[in-house]
C-alpha cells in the first residue's frame, strides 16, 4: 500500500474537483444571470448595475461550487486510493485529559 501523495496522485485530485467546478460554476452563473438581467431589464436597471451584480453571482457561485465539491472529492474513491481526514492522535488525548 503507498501513501505517497505523487504528482500524478496530486493532479488527479485537483482535476477531480476542478473540472466539476469550472463546470457547475459555469452553467449555475449562466442560469442566474439571465435571470436576474430578465429581471433587471424589466425593472429597468442600468447595464452597469447588470454587470456588478453578474460578477457577484458569478463569484458566489464559484464559492459556493467550489466549496460543495471539495467535499466530494474528499469522499470520491479514486480506484487506487482514496483521500482521509483523521484527527490527530496527540490532540486528542490532550484533549481528553491523557497527556500532561
């Protein structure tokens, strides 16, 4: 079993939750802008108003895309490994009261 974090193993990760990123954050931004400019158009909001706010829904969903499917890719087997979050085991036993 290797536990070595290689740069093969490193790129497969990174394209893993890139690639959904890049991609939900893509269509998600492009959905919620036309409809907020449908919106704005009909409130009659100036084009430079439009703008500011597409960045930001584009930003938040960047975030929001980003964020969710690191998650994911943290519990994704990847054939040949698979990625772990385990606590320390010296915090834990100061923690507890174990160590001095």
């Amino acid at each position: 079993m290797d536990n070595q974090l290689t740069t093969k193993r490193l790129i497969r990760i990174w394209w893993a939750w890139q690639w959904r990123t890049i991609v939900a954050t893509f269509v998600g931004s492009f959905v919620l802008i036309v409809l907020f400019a449908l919106v704005a158009g009909f409130l009659g909001m100036s084009a430079e108003v439009v703008a500011v706010m597409s960045n930001l829904i584009s930003l938040g969903v960047g975030i929001f895309a980003s964020i969710y499917f690191l998650g994911f890719v943290l519990k994704k087997d990847f054939g040949d490994f698979s990625l772990s979050v385990q606590e320390k085991l010296t915090e834990s036993l100061h923690e507890d009261g174990l160590e001095s």
